[in-house]
C-alpha cells in the first residue's frame, strides 16, 4: 500500500499559535470530538455524536465549537 507524505510546515502556518484547537474522529456511525486546552498541552475528548445526515452533523460540530470557545 502507497501512502502520501505531506508537510506539516504549511499546514502549522494556517492555524493560530495560541488557544484551543479541536480533533475529529469520524466513524462510520459516530464522530469523536476532542478539544485541547488553551496552552495545547493536552486534549479531552468533549463529544460522540451518531452519525446522521452530513449538514446536521456540522451544525452539531459548530454549536460544540460555539459552547467551548
């Protein structure tokens, strides 16, 4: 199997150096959400939503966002 090597260099330059970030995981029939704290030192899982149609998915992501800055 091939894999793709990307650089991380463009990518930590689209993202702020300071405060919280957020990791997905999507699942087949769940998404995992994860937010870090503000210094970045370490991530607690926040969310699992069931999978249901893509745009009410993304308004449950947003309103996630929205509640912990």
């Amino acid at each position: 199997m091939q894999q793709t090597v990307r650089e991380l260099g463009p990518f930590l330059a689209l993202i702020p150096a300071h405060g919280r970030l957020i990791g997905l995981d999507y699942g087949e029939k769940t998404i995992g959400i994860a937010a870090s704290d503000v210094n970045r030192m370490i991530a607690s899982g926040q969310l699992t939503l069931d999978r249901s149609k893509q745009t009410r998915d993304i308004e449950s992501i947003e309103a996630m966002v929205k509640d912990h800055g």
